[in-house]
C-alpha cells in the first residue's frame, strides 16, 4: 500500500467514523436514516395480490387460485362435476380503479378433451368497463356429433388474469361506487349449456367468485 492510498484509507476511516455517529444521533432521536424502506429493493415497495379463491363444491363454477407474481395473479375458472359440460358464458364484475383484466388462457381446458377443436374462446373487458364478458364452449357441428364434457372432480374451464392497480382492502368501497374494491363477482347473464341440439338446455350450477387483497 503506498502512502496516497493508505491517506485515502485514513480519511475513509474518517468519514466512516462520523457516519457511525451521525447514525447513533439519529438512533438516539428515534428517526431513522432512511424514510421510504424499500428504496433500495423496488420489487418489495409496490402492493402485493393476494387472491382469495371460491368454493368448488359439487355442482359449481368456482374460481380457484392460479399463479401470481406482484400485482398480477391468475385465476382458474373451474367446473366441479357437472355431467355434459358444453359450455358457458358469464361475466366477472371487477372495480375498475382497483382491478384491471389482462387475458385469457384455455391451454388447459378440460372442453379440449378428446382433442375436439371446434372451440369458442373469448373474453371481452372493453365493451362494458369493469366487466369482463367470457364465453367458453364447444361450438356443434352440422352433424351434432361433438360431445359435451363429464366433468368428474375439479377442472379448469379457462383461466383468467389480472393485476391490481393499487392496494386494495377487498371488503372495502374507498370509491364509493357501489363495488367492494377487490370483489370479482360472477354476474348475469351466465349460463351453462348442455350438448341439446338445437337448443341447449341450461345446467343449473352455484358460481362461486373469490375476492383480490392488495398489501
Ligand atoms: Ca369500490
């Protein structure tokens, strides 16, 4: 170490030391050197989902927990033993200054069985703002041949994603609009449709909805 270096030291020494003490004044004020925690690690600063899921019992549409990383989480729309599944349309009502709708995914709905591609998929969350309208169903052909689906157990019909927009006490209306902030409520018109030709007849299910926290 040559003499310039070693100087350096001693002034970083120094400087180490009326930091030290600077530290221990504030400590013995009770403040704190920084005010805002979590400046140095942004990925902890923003509000976390945290997703409450619905009941899948038998007979019901339910909404379960997918993956969720940060603001975003996805739910998985699930049937829960339901004889001659076809299809469904329903929509989830979101507040839209707290929850906003990102996409859909049907890689891994059950109405893919039996490797039938006449499909129907799609969600629509800007026709109505704050509802996200989804239809998902096997589409007949000419022939009526394509079967509907015995759903036996719990399976994913589509799963849906969202983020939220900001911290969010899922019970609470802080806008005053009529909605609870993180409510992802099933509304009508929803139904679900056995494989009847022409017309299919309407299978009576419970719609089970979960609710969003954001911390
Ligand atoms: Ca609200």
């Amino acid at each position: 170490m040559n003499r310039t270096a070693t100087a350096r030291t001693e002034r970083k020494g120094d400087r180490m030391g009326r930091w030290i003490l600077a530290a221990v004044a504030m400590l013995a004020l009770g403040t704190t050197a920084c005010g805002g925690g979590d400046d140095d690690n942004p990925a902890q600063s923003g509000p976390v989902a945290s997703f409450t899921p619905g009941t899948a019992s038998s007979g019901s549409i339910a909404q379960l927990a997918g993956s969720s990383s940060g603001t975003t989480f996805t739910i998985k729309i699930s049937a829960t033993d339901i004889a001659d599944f076809f299809g469904a349309a329903f929509r989830i009502r979101v507040d839209p200054d707290f929850v906003a709708y990102q996409g859909l995914s049907s890689t891994g709905s059950f109405l893919r069985d039996g490797g039938v591609t006449n499909l129907d998929f799609r969600a629509d969350a800007t026709t109505v703002p704050g509802q996200v309208i989804v239809n998902a169903t096997r589409v007949q052909n000419s022939g009526g041949t394509i079967p509907g689906v015995n759903v036996v157990g719990t399976r994913e019909l589509v799963s849906l994603t969202f983020r939220i927009r900001t911290f969010i006490n899922p019970t609470a209306d802080a806008n005053s609009n009529g909605i609870p902030d993180g409510s992802l409520d099933f509304i009508d018109p929803r139904e679900v449709c056995d494989s009847d030709q022409p017309v299919c007849t309407p299978i009576t299910v419970t719609w089970s909805a979960g609710s969003v926290r954001g911390s």
